[in-house]
C-alpha cells in the first residue's frame, strides 16, 4: 500500500526521505547509474580515524566526476578520516590535488583533497551518510 506519513514515527520519516533522496540520486547520478566502483574498505581496516565496524567507504567515479560516499552504522557523530589508495587515483586518472565539492545529500560545498599521502576527511552523522560529489 502507500506509506503514509502520518503514521509514521519522526525517525521514520528522517529514514523514508533519506531513502527517497538516495533514489533520486541513483537515477540522476551518472557515477551511481553507469560509473565505476572502487572499494576503500581494504586500506582503513587498520586506520585509526575510521572504524571499520561502524563506517563504510567507497568510490564512485566516471571520466568527469568522482562521488565518494561513505556511511556511518553507529548511533554518534564520527570526523572520520578515509585513505584512498594510489590505485584509486591512478584508476580515475587524477593527481593528488584539490577540488570544489558538494555533499549532495545537505548541499554543504567545501573543498576536499584527493591526495596519495593525505586522507579525505568528512564529518558522518550517527546512522547517517554522506555523498561528496567532486567535479574534475
């Protein structure tokens, strides 16, 4: 049936619209829709900034755009701080550098760093995620 809003808790209708937004983006994002991806798991196992129980990382890149999203399972806020490995930027085809960004799920713009020696670093709301779009 339809889902009612009316019927639903204050969370679960912070859930249904953050759930609603995410779709939207998967049909107007080329980088969800048709990009590639790049698992960042493997290189913050060991991360002290990133705790790979709670926080989830990855890429999403095509020629002319790169999303980095990353989740956060756990109930408190988390400054997490995610490695991205040479291979990642080799892969896209980009040099260490830095670039105008926008987190598509708040609008929040900031420059972030793509960077071989330097971690991309992102605030994460408890049970919350972000989607850092960066334009080349």
């Amino acid at each position: 049936g339809r889902c009612n809003n009316d019927k639903l808790t204050p969370e679960q209708c912070t859930l249904r619209n953050l759930y609603k937004q995410v779709l939207t983006l998967c049909n107007s994002e080329k980088a969800i829709s048709q990009g590639e991806f790049f698992d960042l798991m493997y290189v913050n196992f060991d991360n002290g900034n990133f705790d790979p129980h709670r926080h989830y990382a990855y890429l999403r890149y095509t020629p002319d755009e790169i999303l980095l999203i990353a989740v956060n399972f756990g109930t408190q806020a988390s400054d997490i701080s995610i490695n991205i490995p040479a291979l990642a930027l080799d892969m896209m085809g980009i040099e260490s550098a830095s670039y105008d960004a926008i987190e598509l799920l708040s609008g929040k713009r900031e420059t972030k760093h793509l960077h071989r020696a330097l971690p991309f670093t992102t605030q994460v709301d408890g049970k919350g995620a972000v989607i850092w779009k960066i334009k080349r």
